[in-house]
C-alpha cells in the first residue's frame, strides 16, 4: 500500500494508424497513475516506460523521499508498445513492422487529453527508450512542455548503439522458430538466451565487470550464476516478438524523423523550448556522454550532468545503488524546482 493515490487503466485507442505505415487493430494504451492531479492541472510529469518495462517495474522511484514526489506531482506512466501491457507484436494480428517511438508519443498525448484533460506538462522523465520517448515529446510539442530529464538517453540512437540492437536482432532473427519480420511459432529459448548474454556485456560497464561487482555488490557466487539469474531469467518471462519490435523501435529513434524536421537533428534540438537536463551515465554503452554533449549546443536551455559510476546504464535506474540514486534524485528535484 501507497500513502498516496494510484490508478491503473487501459485507454482504448481504436485502430491506430503508424507513421511507417500500417495499423495496430483495436489499439490499447496501459497506463498507471500516482498522485493527484490538482485544480490547474499543471503538475503533471510523463514518465514513459523503458525497454521491457511497465508500468510495475519502474514505479519504484516515486516517492515523498524519492525521484518522483507523488505528493507533489501527479505522475502518468503510460505503457510502451509491446511492453506486454499495451498492445504489442505478441498478441496483435498484422502489427506493424515498425512502430516508432513518435506513435508511441502521439498515443500518449491523447491519453493526457482525452482521459485526464491535461494539455501542458511541468516535466517527461525518463530513462533509457523511456529517455528518448521524453526527448520525443519536447520536440513534438515544443509549446506543451515546461523541462524534460533524459535519463541515459538520446535524441537520436547512435550509430554504435544501432550496432548493439542489430546484433540482437540478427540473435532472434537466426533462431528456427523466427518466421519472418519478428514473428515466432514458439518462443525460441534457445535464441532468448543467446539474446540475454548479449545484453548482459553491453548493460553494464567493463569497470563493472573487472571490479567483479556482480559478485561483490550483487551477491552472486560467479559470472556463470550472475548470467543466468540476473539476465537469462530476466529476458525468459518476456515474449521474443515483444522483444523484437521494441528493439525495431528503439533502432528507428529520431526526434528529427519526420514531415516536422526532415531528418534534421540540429532543427528538431534548437526548437524545443523546454529545460533539458541531460544525466548519462559516464560508463554506459548505449548512450554515450558524448552522444549528449554533441546535443547540448542545439538545445535553448540544456545542462549536462554525467552520472559518476562504473554501473554502465544500470546507473541511471539505480534501485539499490545508494550514490548513484542519491545523484539521480538531487539532480531531478533540483531541476523540477528550478
């Protein structure tokens, strides 16, 4: 139990129609709320999902004492396509080949209007897909929104990032139960666990590994064990086509893609109009520091704040790394009230 308001809800979209062509048949967009939505509704921060992530799993940073003040603001997490909570390629005849990270936004700024009334938001926050999707939506709707926290995140995915998602792609795509364009006649265990290692060498950092914290800091008796239970059990729970088309999702972010800019980052950065804070993790490998700083001198009013750790991309969602949540929370609520 929460001391504070929470809402679970579905929002029925009806047959959504995709940028990249396509239609995601009777659409439906999960979402949960914490906090109250006040009399100007005015205190409303986004904070969408993250690669696998819902609703559940990534709420653990709100809190009077946490990231997220729920007693303060009213916090709207609505599910990503393909999460397992909103309509996905797992269990959506004819899902779309590519679904982008703009159809995920557009779909979110009709629940803020359609369900709750809300037209400007004080802040989108986000880690990681969730980061991009907040970049998304201060360049979308550059007059809507006030600040926006990326949390190990980019404006657009690097090249060297495309890189690591190609391989897991090509991972899902070779397994025999693949049967073309991220659909599997069964879930290809085999390829899943392929997939995790994978994951597992880029998630978190090589500092991480030589200092050997998995065992150290998260307990575990050798690397074998630490693979097996943090990472193979992990993805194990997850559908392999949900997996696949968020990957393709997370390949094709580009705030700048579009009618809107024409492809042209340096446009789509200097026209937001909300306050940036940009927090990469200083050893993450998906979103590089420097991936941020070539951003920062596009955006009107930005800052750049790395993340001190060796925990990779695992800083910037830092359940149970005390420094690094300490950093992430100071740094959040210092940006919110400024």
């Amino acid at each position: 139990m929460t001391s504070w308001p929470v809402q679970d809800g579905i929002f029925e979209l009806g047959d959504l129609t995709v940028e990249r062509g396509g239609v995601i048949q009777g659409a439906r967009l999960a979402w949960q709320t914490h906090g109250t939505l006040n009399a100007a509704r005015d205190n409303v921060i986004v904070y969408p999902t993250s690669y696998t992530a819902t609703h559940a799993t990534q709420s653990w940073p709100i809190g009077p004492d946490g990231v997220l003040d729920p007693e303060r603001y009213f916090i709207v997490i609505p599910d990503m396509f393909s999460n397992g909570l909103s309509s996905g390629a797992a269990d959506t005849p004819d899902y779309p080949e590519v679904v982008t990270l703009r159809d995920n936004v557009l779909a979110q700024s009709r629940l803020l209007g359609e369900v709750f009334g809300v037209e400007r938001v004080s802040a989108v926050y986000g880690f990681s897909m969730g980061a991009m999707q907040a970049y998304h939506w201060a360049a979308l709707f550059p007059e809507r929104v006030e600040r926006v926290i990326v949390v190990c995140g980019s404006a657009r995915t690097a090249l060297h990032n495309r890189v690591f998602l190609s391989g897991l792609l090509r991972t899902l795509e070779a397994a025999p139960e693949h049967l073309g364009q991220g659909r599997f006649s069964a879930e290809p265990r085999a390829a899943l666990r392929a997939f995790a290692h994978i994951y597992a060498g880029w998630g978190l950092s090589q500092d991480f590994y030589r200092a050997e914290l998995f065992r150290t800091a998260l307990g575990f008796p050798d690397l074998e064990t630490y693979l097996r239970a943090d990472w193979e059990e992990g993805f194990a729970g997850c559908r392999a086509a949900n997996l696949y088309a968020q990957a393709v999702s997370w390949l094709h972010g580009d705030i700048s893609a579009g009618d809107l800019y024409g492809g042209d980052l340096s446009r789509a950065l200097s026209a937001i109009q909300a306050r940036v804070l940009l927090l990469p993790g200083e050893t993450d490998l998906y979103f590089r520091v420097a991936d941020n700083a070539a951003e920062l001198p596009h955006l009107r009013f930005g800052e750049l704040r790395p993340i001190p750790s060796i925990w990779g991309h695992r800083a910037g969602s830092p359940a149970g790394l005390p420094e690094e949540l300490d950093f992430l929370k100071g740094e959040v609520r210092r940006w919110l009230a400024g």
